[in-house]
C-alpha cells in the first residue's frame, strides 16, 4: 500500500530535498537514464534528477512519432534554458512497427510498453551501462491499473513484473506518493516554468490513446492536426484536460455538394481535481461550433466534429 502524500500536507522544499537524497542513495556512483516526454510528471522528474545527479544523469527524449505538434523541439528549447542537456533519439519506425496492425486498447498499450521499456530504453541502458531508469509514475497511474480500469505504461511492481528482470535495469519513481496538482506544486518549486508544470496532462502513450482503431502515421497526423485546433481554442478554459480523439470507422458528409466518406473527431474538455473523477466543462455552443468548423475546414478529411457528455466514470478521460 502506497502512503499518499496529500496536497494540504505537501511542503515542497521537504519533499524535493528528500527525494533528490533518494535518488542519489540509490544511484550511487552509477549512471541514471532519465525518460522525459514533456509533460507534467516527466518534466518534474526530470529537474529532480537534474539536482540529484547532475552530469550522472542522461535525459532522454524518444521521438516516437506519436506526439504533439513541434514537441520534441519544445521540450529541448525549454529544457535547454534550464541548463539540462537532453538528447532526442529517434524511435519511430519501431514504434509503428510494433502498432501495425493492432486495434485492441490492451494490445497497443502493451505494444507500445514493451518498445519504450524492452526495445527503446533497454538498448539506451545497455550502451551507457547505467543501471537506473527515472520516470514520473504517479499514485493515480498505480490506482487506475491496480484497479483493472486501464493499464497504465509506467506500472510494474504493483501487478508483480520485477523491471530488472523484464528490462535488465530498476526503475526509480520519485512521484508515487503525489497526484497531479501535487506534481504541479513540487514542479513550481524545483523551478519549472508555468508553461511546463501547468501543463494540462498528456498520456504515456501519447496520441496513440487518442485514436481508436489501428495506429498509424496517417491517422497520427489527423489527430495531431485536430489537436493544435483544441488545444489553442481551448487554452483558456480553464479546464483540467482537453483533447481531440479520432474514430474509426467512417462517417457521411457531404464537401461541394457531393458525398464524402470522412473521419469523426471526438472533442473532450474535462473539470477535474485528481483524475480519478471528472465532468465534462460545458462548454458554450458557440465555442463547439467555432472548433467543428475550424477543424472540418482545415484537417483533411474530417467531415464530423462530436463532444463527449459522459462523465467520468464511466468514461475515462482518455479513449484508449
């Protein structure tokens, strides 16, 4: 059992001090190999490690071609700034390699778990020697796939896998005790900016989560093309999570007065606390209305924009 540390008991300072103390007890003179994606749990770690282990820490960023718009240049520039070196490694043939073909949820996240941790970041670890991998698991992740809900990337221990035996490296998770406006608060005082630890939560599996039905570089890009049209639309919400998910099968429409079999995206907006729970924001009609038809008129082949109403449970935030 998981002692969560809650947000009114959380004192920052205490907590990165503690940690970044773990972190070197157990990495002692080795070398760690940091996963960092870009979001809010990655990024928090990221600096953690950073002030651990300093030049005995190796950042890494896998392009795996399944993640937003100019990310991997983001997170370099942003990270860059901070004085953290992070190497961007090219993985994504592997990646669309090992989704060919798979259409069960399960079965993609799998896929993709045992090409981040088996393929990917075992051959990282193999050539650098290091024995440790740091990653930000958080207690929502452990709760979500303990639970049977949905099988979180980042979970190992709790369902009995032992990565040292799967992988050939430990995992350190300095976040386990947290949940995200936790991470947010450690993320501030470390000495993020706001435009990473306030970022709205992204998935393990990146877009991936977000298309239902086989993956592939196509249909990642529909995706992605819809999701710069959500994000940016609504960026000042306020809400916890936003996010666009494509369909699988086709639907009619109609484009210069003729029939068109095109794509459905499904446009999500979230008010949540922890995750575990969530409503749809309501959204006013005339801000769904804005993104459907800027969608529909700028990412080819969409003919059909829908919102989701279902709350959480028995929806997940993520469709996949």
């Amino acid at each position: 059992m998981i002692e969560e540390i809650r947000l009114q008991e959380l004192n920052p300072e205490k907590f990165i001090s503690e940690r970044t103390q773990e972190i070197r007890d157990a990495v002692g003179g080795d070398i760690a190999i940091n996963a960092l994606s870009g979001g809010v749990d990655s990024s928090v770690v990221t600096m953690l490690g950073h002030l651990a282990l300093g030049r005995k820490l190796r950042t890494v960023f896998v392009e795996n071609g399944l993640m937003r718009e100019g990310e991997a240049e983001q997170v370099y520039n942003l990270f860059k700034n901070l004085g953290v070196e992070v190497e961007i490694v090219d993985a994504r043939e592997e990646f669309f390699d090992a989704l060919k073909g798979i259409t069960d949820p399960e079965e993609k996240r799998e896929a993709i778990t045992q090409t981040f941790y088996r393929n990917v970041f075992g051959r990282i670890v193999r050539e650098s020697d290091a024995k440790y991998l740091l990653q930000g698991t958080i207690l929502t992740d452990i709760d979500e796939t303990v639970a049977g809900i949905k099988r979180q990337h980042n979970v190992f221990e709790q369902l009995g896998i032992d990565p040292q035996d799967a992988f050939g490296y430990k995992i350190l998770e300095p976040l386990i005790r947290l949940r995200k406006e936790g991470v947010r608060k450690v993320g501030e005082a470390v000495g993020l900016p706001s435009e990473l630890f306030a970022r709205i939560p992204f998935p393990g599996p990146a877009l991936a989560a977000r298309i239902i039905g086989e993956v592939t570089p196509e249909r990642i890009d529909t995706v992605r093309k819809a999701t710069v049209v959500v994000e940016r639309v609504l960026k000042a919400s306020g809400a916890f999570q936003y996010l666009a998910i494509l369909h699988e099968d086709r639907v009619t429409g109609m484009r210069d007065g003729k029939r068109e079999f095109g794509q459905q995206i499904e446009v999500r907006c979230w008010n949540s606390k922890d995750a575990r729970t969530a409503k749809p924001a309501r959204l006013s009609f005339e801000l769904l209305e804005q993104m459907a038809e800027e969608i529909t008129s700028t990412v080819p082949g969409v003919v059909s924009v829908t919102y989701n109403i279902a709350t959480k449970p028995p929806s997940t935030i993520e469709a996949i």
